[in-house]
C-alpha cells in the first residue's frame, strides 16, 4: 500500500523546512521512493527549487503584514525571525495574506522579545491592521431608515464593521506604527506613563489607528462581546461614564460608517 497523502505532505514539510521541522516525521528516504521523478533529473534536484520558495514567499507576506517590526529590528534580524518562524509555525491557511497570523503569539516566546518587550503588542497591531485591510466592508447603517422608538434602541443590539478592532497598551504603538515608513534611525522607545487606547477601522480603502479615551475603548469593547446597547450603558454608568459621552461616541461611530446594522 502507497503513502497517505498526509504522510506524503509531511514529508514534504520535512525536506522543505530542515532540521527545525524534520522532527515531524521520519522519513529517511522514502520521500525519493514515492515520489516520481522524470530521469535523469533527482528528487532532492526537484525540491531544491522550493526548499528556498517557500521560506522567501513567507517572509515576503510578514514583511507586508508587519513593516514597523521590520523596522524596530532591521533587515537582518527579521530575515532571521521569519526563518524562525516559517519553521516553528504550521500555517492553517492556503491564503499568503493570512501566514502571519500567528506572529503576535510566537513573538511571546521569541527572544526578540527580551530586547524589545512591545514587539508582541507591536505586532498585534500590525495584524489588526492587516486584517482590516483585507476585510469586506459591509454597507453602514443608516439610522434613517430605522422607524425605532426610544425603547427599541434600548433594546437594540448592535453589529459593527469586521475590521473593527480595540487594543491597549503601556507602549506608544501608534507611534511606532506611524513611523514604520521612515527611513530614519530608530530611537528607543519607553513605556508610557497612561495606556494608551487605539481603535482600528476602516474607511473605504484607507486603514485608520487612532486613539481613543480609555472610556470610549471600554464602551467598543463591551459593545463588540456583547453588541446590546443597553448591557453597555448600564455597564458604563456603573462604572462612571456619563450617558451624554455614550450619545456622543454612538453619533461619532454612526458617521464613521463603524455600525453595520442593527436588530431589536
């Protein structure tokens, strides 16, 4: 009986990636034996030309998803990371865009981390951005066409846009994030005294990052758990947060195109 397909694709994996990935199976040369090779060229002569592809096409996707990492630790240190990466991460997608999704989580446990501690949240926002990016934008509600009483949007619940995302941090990411362009030297960057509070979205094709009160950000998230408007308000006034800034944030998300529909 012949190999599974499987067992064929690990293999793969295994000649392809090296000895970081050879753990996974064991094949020795069995690879050269299921595979058929048109003479007088070699199996290993075949894959050499995607035993270098593959890596080079993953580093080119994270270099497009994170350029502010990219800058922070220069050239040499994220052909490294992308290295280290592409053979420690089994990629659960066909979809290129999609190989960094795991970046943010495998920067915890880099040792990149030790020697810039932001990186994970750095790269967090990155991939938020990215995601955004490549999110379908869906037609914002117009509240006009809504014939709602004042009751029936106390018990509304609300769905915003996909490419919504909240993050905080003790790091000036938006900084970071704004500068990934630049071609000037890389300044040392400092914990903030405050956290800071950034929104994610998009508008038409443009990705937007910006900073927000913490309120405003404890409102969007409890909004995105949960989406009933009203949970959020009585949460928000428990906490504090007068009914007056709620309105104002509801107006402001409203005209931003955030809100993509609404239900009672």
């Amino acid at each position: 009986m012949g190999p599974t397909l499987r067992q064929v694709q690990e293999a793969m994996a295994a000649r392809l990636l090296g000895p970081a990935r050879g753990e996974l199976v064991d094949v020795g040369d069995q690879l050269d034996e299921w595979l058929s090779v048109p003479t007088p060229a070699r199996t290993a002569e075949r894959l050499h030309v995607h035993a270098g592809g593959y890596p080079a096409r993953i580093q080119e996707s994270l270099q497009d998803t994170y350029p502010a990492v990219a800058r922070i630790i220069g050239a040499a240190e994220f052909h490294q990371l992308a290295q280290r990466y592409a053979a420690s991460v089994a990629l659960a997608s066909y979809n290129l865009n999609d190989a960094g999704a795991q970046m943010p989580a495998f920067l915890r446990g880099d040792r990149l981390t030790r020697r810039h501690p932001f990186l994970p949240e750095l790269a967090e926002l990155e991939w938020r951005v990215a995601q955004a990016f490549h999110a379908e934008e869906q037609e914002p509600l117009d509240p006009r066409g809504l014939d709602w009483s004042l009751d029936d949007w106390a018990r509304a619940v609300l769905r915003f846009q996909s490419a919504l995302a909240v993050l905080s941090s003790d790091w000036p990411l938006l900084a970071v994030w704004a500068a990934r362009d630049r071609a000037s030297d890389c300044q040392p960057i400092a914990r903030l005294d405050a956290p800071e509070h950034l929104i994610v979205r998009r508008a038409g094709f443009i990705v937007c990052c910006e900073s927000v009160t913490a309120e405003e950000a404890r409102a969007l998230t409890l909004l995105l758990e949960d989406g009933h408007l009203f949970h959020a308000a009585e949460q928000l006034e428990a906490e504090g947060v007068e009914a007056g800034a709620v309105l104002e944030w509801f107006s402001r998300w409203m005209s931003a195109g955030m809100i993509a529909g609404a239900s009672v």
